[in-house]
C-alpha cells in the first residue's frame, strides 16, 4: 500500500518524535557519559567542561559570524552586507564541535540536539539579540532528505533554542525545490544551486525572525532562505547556527 504525501509525513514525524523520546527517556533515566571524553555528565549528553572548551571566545562580526577583530564588523559585510541582519554561531566548524554536528545529521544521534542547541541558545543570549526577534524559523530540508533521515536537524535544534529563549517555533519556511547537497559542490556553485529554492506559507507580515541552522559554510543558503524570508514580509532576518565554518587558508 502506498501511503499519501500527508500520510508519509505524519509517519517520519512520529518515528522521529518516538526514537527521540525513547532515547531522551533512557538519558534521563540512566547515568549519562560526555560524548566526547565520556566523563559523567548527569543527564546530558556533554559535561560542562567540555560544554565549556566548545563555545568559541573569539570575537566575530555581528554580521556573518566570522573572526573580527574587536567583534567590529569585518570589511567584507560593509562592502557586501549579507542578505541578513546578523549573525551568531555557537562555536567554529572544527574540532570536536564538527564530529558532535555529523553525529546528529547523519549518525542520527537525537540526544545531541538538546546540547547543541543549548549551545546555541546561550550563544544567543550572550549576544543580546533575542529582543530583536519575534519567532525562531528552522531551515527546512528538502521532503526527500527529512523522508531519508526521518528528521530535520535544524528543527531538532531550534525546538532546543525556542524553550532556552522563550521564543515560538514558525513553520513558515518551505524547500519549494530539490537541490544537491551543497557540501558536494565548490563555494562558487553553491549560490546557483539554492537559488529559488524556499518559499514562505503562513504570516510573516512586519515578523523579525531567527534562522536557525546546524552550520553556515559560504552562507549561500542562508541567504536565499533569508531572500524568501524578505519576500514574505519579514521586516529582520537574523541567522542563528551551532557552527560556523572558517573560509579556507590560502
């Protein structure tokens, strides 16, 4: 029997709500060790030491969450501003915050949306920018991938950012086309791929919304779902990531 779109849905949604219930149940219920140096950590999935040594201390541009001196905005944003307001990442894409990411994203490890997005939250918190937003908007995935993986990551960290911040979830932002996986192509090719690739349903008339995401790497991405976030009336568009990926040396 062959189920309907609607029908597909609500199954992945209830194999991701029941695996990341059970596994939430079994972390409360039992002695948790860090995922990354498998010291006790009460209940969570990482202990505050290695919480700790994750967040990054160095200061960034307010525009595109990138290494600035000061934390000024860098050359780059006041010649080329991004397509959105500002921008706050938890930490670098590297070393141990990239295995803790692949974990969740494509080892299914649910639990870990919780810290990363504990993370994140506090990231935000720290940057004071949650009175200028009104709602928390997570970047969609494309139908065929959340069906593969059986959720959307992003989601999973933004319901962890939303009850940190006391901000509402909106799921006012679609994928209205498919479009390969942008770690397979070059940062030159990545901005044609995403282009037209979301569409906005529901009122963001006058909203100032945080996107929330896993990772900005050329912020192609964030910038067209920030274009289709302008184009449904979103007056401010900030993007929220758990990490930030440094431009290559050289």
């Amino acid at each position: 029997m062959r189920l309907s779109n609607s029908a597909n849905a609500a199954l992945y949604k209830w194999r991701a709500a029941a695996t990341g219930g059970a596994r939430a149940a079994v972390a409360f219920a039992l002695p948790q060790r860090c995922a990354l140096c498998a010291c006790a950590a009460g209940d969570a999935c990482l202990c505050g030491a290695c919480l700790d040594a994750i967040a990054t201390r160095t200061p960034a541009c307010p525009r595109c969450a990138l290494p600035s001196p000061g934390g000024e905005a860098c050359g780059r944003c006041l010649v080329h501003p991004p397509a959105w307001d500002a921008a706050v990442a938890a930490g670098f894409y590297a070393f141990p915050l990239d295995r803790l990411v692949q974990r969740l994203k494509y080892g299914g490890d649910l639990p870990l949306a919780s810290a990363l997005g504990g993370l994140l939250a506090d990231a935000v918190l720290a940057a004071g920018t949650t009175s200028r937003v009104d709602a928390i908007v997570p970047m969609p995935l494309a139908a065929a991938r959340q069906r593969e993986r059986g959720y959307n990551q992003a989601r999973e960290i933004a319901r962890a950012v939303a009850r940190a911040t006391c901000l509402p979830l909106h799921g006012g932002l679609e994928r209205s086309r498919h479009a390969v996986p942008q770690a397979a192509l070059p940062w030159r090719e990545r901005v044609r791929n995403v282009r037209g690739a979301f569409a906005t349903s529901g009122a963001l008339a006058g909203a100032r919304v945080a996107l929330v995401d896993d990772v900005m790497t050329s912020g192609a991405t964030a910038a067209a779902a920030a274009a289709a976030l302008r184009r449904g009336g979103a007056s401010r568009v900030e993007v929220w990531v758990v990490a930030r990926t440094l431009p290559a040396r050289g």
